[in-house]
C-alpha cells in the first residue's frame, strides 16, 4: 500500500488498473499529494511487482480470478471502515477497472464522491445510483462497447461525465494511448472537482 500523509482532514484513495500499483499510479499519487490531501492508493493484487504492460492478459486475468470487482470493493470497504472517522471527506479515484470499483462505491455513506477513468466495465452496472457526485471521463471511443451508449445510459442524478481525445489508457504517460492533452484537460477537471466537494457541505 502506498500512503502519503499531508496531515489533512481530506483523503483521496485510488484504485489502480489490473497491472496493479505501478509508475503510472505512483505518479498520480504524487500529484493529487502536492495539492494537499493524503492518499491512500492499496495493492489489490497483493504481489510485490505490478504487471507490465505487454502482461496485459496475465495481468486482467490475475486480476479477475484473484481480485475481481467484488474482492476489490470489499478491500476498499475495509479501507473506508478503518479510516472514515479520521477524515471529515473521503473521495475515491480509480482507473481502468479501478473505475468501476470506484462506482461500485458511490453507494456508500462514507464517500463523499467518485472520480472514475475509462472505467468500461461500468456498463455492467449501469443501473446503480451513486449517492455521491461522480465524475467519468470516457476516451472518444473504447473498443469493447459503445461510448456514447453508456453515456447517455449514465446521465442520471449526481453523474458528471466528460469524452476526451485518445483511447483507453489516455492519462498514463508510460503507456503507448498516452494523450498529453487529454490527460492535462482531465487532470484539471479532477482537481477542480476535489476542490469544489472538498468544501461543500
């Protein structure tokens, strides 16, 4: 587990993709840090190195048959029972599948709201109502299903949701989808989030 403590009254946990705590999430670790909040972001996989990405079906398959969407809510649901008195807000920033672990979390009373990354497989639980703001980013199009279809399926209550340029993986500066400007556009809204639920009642 990576854990970096600002001493605020402020935490942001982020779940990272199925290649597990790599330098890609480090980095956002590190950047959501230097704005002042602690960051709590686990090792779901629970091996010492992360995947590499040319490991991408080993890495979803490690993920699905050791972790899965279900193992990963309960580990945060942990995380977020052992922390929420010591915090007065907690928001949840995952990618990849970590996004959809984090929309799975936007039922749950402790979180005071939820930043998801190209989550795809959110279509599976389209029907949930997030009872926290909850902001999406989508790439333009993702090759599994149909962007603008899961959009418009999401515009619900609470739901934010904005496209960018590139495709899945988009934010990650060491993968080859990377999008500079995309990344930079989404990394702004993220904070501007963060900062406007920070301090809303």
């Amino acid at each position: 587990m990576l854990h970096i403590q600002k001493n605020s009254d402020t935490v942001i946990i982020i779940i990272h993709e199925i290649y597990g705590l790599n330098q890609h999430m480090q980095g956002y670790c590190e950047l959501i840090s230097k704005q002042g909040f602690d960051v709590i972001c686990p090792n779901l996989l629970e091996r010492e190195s992360p995947f590499d990405y040319s490991q991408e079906e080993a890495a979803y398959r490690h993920f699905m048959e050791n972790v899965g969407f279900t193992g990963a809510l309960h580990k945060i649901k942990d995380i977020l029972s052992d922390i929420k008195d010591e915090y007065q807000k907690i928001f949840i920033l995952g990618f990849s599948a970590g996004a959809t672990v984090a929309w799975l979390c936007s039922e749950e009373e402790s979180v005071d709201g939820i930043v998801g990354y190209y989550g795809s497989r959110i279509r599976n639980y389209a029907e949930l109502a997030p009872q926290c703001p909850a902001l999406l980013f989508f790439p333009l199009e993702e090759p599994s299903f149909n962007v603008d279809e899961l959009i418009s399926a999401l515009e619900i209550e609470n739901v934010e949701i904005h496209k960018f340029n590139g495709e899945h993986g988009f934010s990650d500066p060491y993968n080859s989808k990377y999008h500079a400007e995309s990344a930079q556009a989404a990394v702004s809204k993220m904070m501007k989030f963060f900062m406007d639920h920070e301090h809303s009642a």
